[in-house]
C-alpha cells in the first residue's frame, strides 16, 4: 500500500496549491524588492550633494511618486553666471561674446566663459548694486555683486568652464562683457550722445 501511494504521486490538488503558494511568495518577493528600491535615492545629474547634514534625513518617509525635496545637488563643473547688464549697454551685446570673471575670491586669476543668452525683457533693479546669479545644473543660486545700478537692467546669462571646481555657489565678484572695439570719443562721448539723442529729442514737438 505504500509502495503504491509513493508511485501514485502527488495529487493534483496538491500541486495547484504548492504553485499558488509559490506565485504568492514570488509576488511578495517582488514588493520587497521594490520597498528596498525605494530607499535608494538617484539623482538625475551628475554631481556633488550641496545640502548640509543630509545624513540626519536619514529614515524620513516619502510618498511615492511625489517630488519632495530630499537634497540638492550641484554640477559646477560649468558655472552659469546671470549678469545684469544696464540698459543702455545692452546694444552691442551678442550671443557668444566673450565674457571675464574676477572674483573675490581669486582676484589673481581671470575666469573666462561666453555669452549663452539675453533676456528678451527689460526688468528693474532696486537693490544698491546689480547681481548676478551663479548657478550650476543643480540649481543652486548664489547673489554676485556687480556694480552700482538702480535702474533698468538686461539679464545676460553666461556659461564659464570650471573643470577644477574653484569657482563655487555664492563667491561674489565682478564681470566683463566684452562688445567689441569702438573709437575712444566714441566711449567718452557717447553718454552725452545717448542723452542728447534721447532726452532733447522727446523735448522736440
């Protein structure tokens, strides 16, 4: 008789409730998996994390599929560099201009990039100088001072290469937008010429 129940095998009963019991664990097998996916966190850029103590979010929930803001990450491998430029110097301003950076930081070493784009409007700037915004993929945004200016200014963005990551978030500093070569009355007389073409010419019926 139990030579006979070990060759009549298992039953079928058995063997679909073994499977289900298998299909069951491989399911709950995948769900742990992706539980333990979800712990990881993977930027999309390249780049170095900017945001200070990040080990102490360390067990902080996140929903899923909503884009908490975890940490920052930052790119400066190419600095972008938002300058604005005063209105009446906006002109001669071209895409691709050379572009010369000092900071306070370096003052003995010229940083050099391009222009990348102008801002299609003109916009109002109240503080005692002009900024700038230093930036890199990460978005990280740092206030660069100038030069003195309470009127309307352009935003000039430039890109400088920063292979060797001297130039960082937040440094202050001054720029240089190179526009070309003009005749030197041109340059000293050529604010008298602006007011003159633009303030008696609205005096005139």
């Amino acid at each position: 008789a139990n030579l006979k129940l070990v060759k009549s095998g298992a039953r079928h009963e058995q063997i679909e409730a073994l499977e289900a019991q298998e299909a069951s664990l491989k399911a709950l097998l995948e769900n742990y998996k992706v539980d333990v996916q979800r712990t990881t966190l993977v930027s999309p850029i390249a780049g170095r994390i900017v945001t200070p103590h990040v080990e102490e979010l360390s067990g902080i929930y996140l929903k899923p599929g909503q884009r908490d803001l975890v940490a920052q990450i930052e790119d400066s491998r190419t600095i972008r560099a938002e300058v604005e430029v005063p209105e009446e110097d906006v002109s001669d301003l071209r895409i691709g201009s050379p572009v010369k950076v000092a900071t306070w930081a370096y003052h003995n070493v010229t940083f050099h990039g391009r222009v990348v784009s102008i801002a299609p409007i003109a916009a109002t700037n109240d503080s005692d100088s002009s900024n700038a915004t230093v930036y890199g993929q990460g978005q990280g945004t740092a206030q660069v001072a100038m030069s003195n200016s309470t009127y309307k200014v352009v935003r000039v963005v430039t890109e400088i290469p920063n292979p060797d990551g001297r130039l960082k978030s937040e440094m202050t500093g001054y720029a240089k937008i190179a526009t070309g070569y003009r005749p030197v009355w041109d340059v000293l007389f050529r604010p008298l010429i602006r007011w003159f073409m633009v303030e008696v010419w609205y005096w005139i019926p």
